[in-house]
C-alpha cells in the first residue's frame, strides 16, 4: 500500500477563519512533507518533518502553522491566511530524511481563500 | 536556479513512443534523477528514478546520458491516459527540486 490520504479535499475559508488540513500515511514512512502548488507551476516545498521533528522550513509565513502528532499524521493548521494562499496543498511522506527515498504524494487539498 | 530544463509541452500519436527529454547539467554524481507525472492537478505520481545506469520498469524507461547532463523518459505505448504534466526532478539529499514540467498531449 502506497497511500496517502488528504482530508479535505476541497477547502473555502475566509482571511479571519482558522482550519487545519490533515494528511495521513501507513507506509511506516518516517518523513513527510508539506508543497504548495500554484496553478500551473511545480510543486513548492514548504515543511519537512523526519521522525516527528521539524526538519525543514522553508521560510513559511507564520500563518501556516505545521504540527506532526505521531509517524503517521501530518497536519497543517491555517490561520489569517491571504487571497494568494490560494492553492493546491500537497502531503507527500517516504522512508526516511534525508535520504535517496521516493516520495509519495497523496492527492492534495485544493484551498480557496476568500 | 533551475536545477532541471523541460521543454514546456509535447504531443504524441497514441501506440506510439513518447520521449520526453530533460536536461541537468549541473547535476552532482550523488544526486538522483526522478520523474513524476501529475493529472488533472492530481497528486504526482513516480514514475522512475536512476542515477547512473538506464532503469526500466512497467510504466516507463529512464535513460540517462554517460556525462549524466541530461536524461529521457520513455513511454514506450503512449496512451490517452497517459496525457499529464510530467516533472523531471534532481534529489539532492535533502530535497526533490523540481522542473517546470512538460506537459504532454497524448493525441488519439
């Protein structure tokens, strides 16, 4: 199995809301990734988490907050975002950090500010 | 900088080759070769990876050039499924750094 899920799947917030965007894998994968995918563009790295700490962060707005509650979840808590946070997020995780790994993407959540 | 070049879109006849090309000049002797492939704003999905050597598996064949400075991918029966952007990508320990994709038109 080389799932990983995405929930939601679409997801509408106004610039005052707080929401969270969850991801999940039962690979026993022991890094996950948070990318940000403009329309048209590749994907953007954004967090990198390797056995549930914070590896990487790519100069993220503090607005995009990222927790890790265990190997297997991923989220990423919003809050006070901006019209051009619009955006497809992706949650991707493989064996290990850093590491040669393949990662896996799950399907992502489509994300519209208002 | 850009650490992969792709031509910005292909067409290809459907049962024939497509043969997507991409160029990485700078590319280190420990740094991987990736590709995936992206549908309908869809998470990407991998396709194949190498370093050296040509790799082959069911979906696609990598070929890698001997100096490394460039690599191609092969569908070797495109279908109309397989129209998607496709992202050829260098690993570098740390981090996948991305092209800007091709997107290809598999044409009936």
């Amino acid at each position: 199995d080389t799932e990983v899920t995405q929930t939601p799947k679409h997801l509408v917030m106004g610039m005052t809301n707080k929401k969270s965007l969850k991801c999940e894998q039962h690979m026993g994968h022991r890094a996950m990734y948070w990318y940000k995918q403009k329309a048209k563009k590749p994907p953007e790295l954004m967090f990198v988490y390797s056995y549930e700490k914070l590896s990487i962060n790519e100069s993220v707005p503090s607005r995009f907050s990222p927790e890790c509650p265990n190997s297997s979840l991923l989220n990423l808590h919003l809050h006070a975002l901006q019209p051009e946070d619009s955006a497809l997020y992706l949650c991707a995780s493989s064996q290990g950090f850093p590491s040669t790994d393949t990662q896996y993407f799950g399907p992502g959540t489509r994300l519209t500010v208002l | 900088d850009a650490k992969t070049t792709q031509p910005p879109s292909m067409d290809c006849a459907e049962g024939r080759a497509a043969n997507l090309p991409c160029n990485h000049s700078t590319i280190s002797g420990n740094e991987y070769v990736y590709w995936y492939r992206q549908i309908h704003s869809q998470g990407p999905q991998y396709i194949i990876h190498g370093l050296k050597n040509n790799e082959t598996n069911e979906m696609a064949s990598l070929i890698i050039t001997e100096d490394r400075k460039s690599s191609t991918l092969i569908l070797p029966h495109a279908t109309l499924r397989d129209t998607a952007v496709y992202y050829c990508i260098v690993q570098s320990g740390n981090q996948f750094y991305f092209g800007t994709g091709t997107s290809l038109t598999v044409i009936p």
